[in-house]
C-alpha cells in the first residue's frame, strides 16, 4: 500500500492552494491501494471548520474532505493553530480531529511520499 501525506498550509478560500491540495488527496484516495492522511497546519485549520456558508456555485471546501475520510483517509489538524484561531474540536466536520504536531512528525515517518500545499 502506497502512504501519502497531504500538509495543507493556506486558508480555505482567497488562494487555491488548499482546493488543489485537497482535490488531489481526494483523488489519490479513490485508488486501490493508497493510504492517505491530510494535516491542516496554520490558516489551513479553518478548512476543517463546520457549516461554512458559500455563494451558489462556488467550491464548499468542506465538503472537499469528505471524501478523503469516507476512503479511511485521516484528516489531523493542528491543535495550537486551532487555538490561536479559536477553533474548537466540536466545530470540526466530520472526519477531522484535533492533532498534534507530535502526529504531524509520527505521519512524516509513516509516509512513502510527502505533499505540501
């Protein structure tokens, strides 16, 4: 089994950088034989926030890590950037849960191939 690990670093909307990041870890984790697992780090945690509002027809990009999570991808994100964003565990959307960088370094190891967004 193939191990990639996704560290998505931009905030959800105002660049591209997470909505492409988390379009390929959804893709890759449609495939046979691949583990993923995503870390949200810096304004990247908001990402994982619950019931974001978007105008009609634009990306939600919380709905973009569903798929990752239905496919047995994990899906960390940094716990003292939630803080520092008031972000707290329960407004995390489904398949998201607060981590660590301790996890972050344990998942670098774990990983065949790293990807930073």
């Amino acid at each position: 089994m193939d191990k990639t690990l996704f560290v998505i670093n931009d905030p959800p909307y105002g660049s591209e950088r997470s909505y492409n990041g988390l379009r390929m870890a959804g893709s890759l984790a449609k495939r046979d034989k691949q583990h993923v697992r995503v870390f949200l780090i810096g304004d990247a945690v908001s990402c994982a926030k619950a019931g974001q509002v978007t105008p009609d027809g634009y990306y939600k990009i919380e709905n973009m890590l569903l798929p990752i999570s239905n496919k047995q991808g994990e899906i960390g994100v940094c716990g003292s950037c939630m803080d520092a964003r008031g972000i707290t565990a329960s407004e995390l959307t489904d398949g998201c849960y607060r981590s660590s960088m301790e996890e972050l370094t344990d998942w670098e190891q774990w990983a065949d191939k790293v990807l930073v967004f």
